[in-house]
C-alpha cells in the first residue's frame, strides 16, 4: 500500500502537466542561471533558475559546459521538465552553439 501511495504522489506531477504538454504550453525563464551535468547511466543536465531546478538530457545538449550563464529556458511548470535551452555569456550577448 505504502508502494502505491508513494507511486502515486510522483506520478502527480506528471499528470498536472499532462494539458501543458498537449497544448505545447511551457513557462519562459530569461535571466542568469548556472548549468549543472550529472554523470551516470542517465546523466543530466540541469539549469539551476533560482529555487528551480529544470531538467534536460545531456544527450540533446552535448556542447554544453558546466558554468554560469545567462539564458532563456522553456519548461514544463509541474514536473520541472526542459523543453528548450538556449545559452548566452551575457545578458546581451550571442546565442552560444551548444548541439
């Protein structure tokens, strides 16, 4: 029971966003973020905005280095989920080529 319940409260999220991935709705962040990659079997690249923490595969993003960053982020609100990245080195500067 404690698995089904625990099953459940992660799940949430996911279905929250559900009617945002349909419409292709996403949440835009522009500003300063740092960029973090975890290694492992799924390692992961995450765009650290403040107090969150949006996820992207670093398979999709193999340019990218850790760093501090200004840039424009789509995401997903609920799950956290990135749907597009896009880095500059400063607030004016040039889109950096990261794929």
């Amino acid at each position: 029971m404690l698995l089904v319940i625990i099953s459940i409260w992660i799940f949430i999220p996911y279905l929250q966003d559900l009617p945002n991935v349909l419409k292709h709705h996403t949440e835009v962040y522009k500003g300063k973020c740092e960029i973090v990659i975890t290694s492992g079997k799924h390692s992961e690249l995450v765009a650290v905005l403040g107090d969150k923490n949006i996820g992207f595969s670093s398979s999709d993003y193999p340019g990218v280095k850790e760093g501090n960053y200004y840039c424009k982020v789509e995401y997903f609100p609920h799950t956290e989920t990135g749907d597009l990245l896009q880095l500059y080195k400063s607030n004016d500067g040039q889109l950096l080529k990261i794929k």
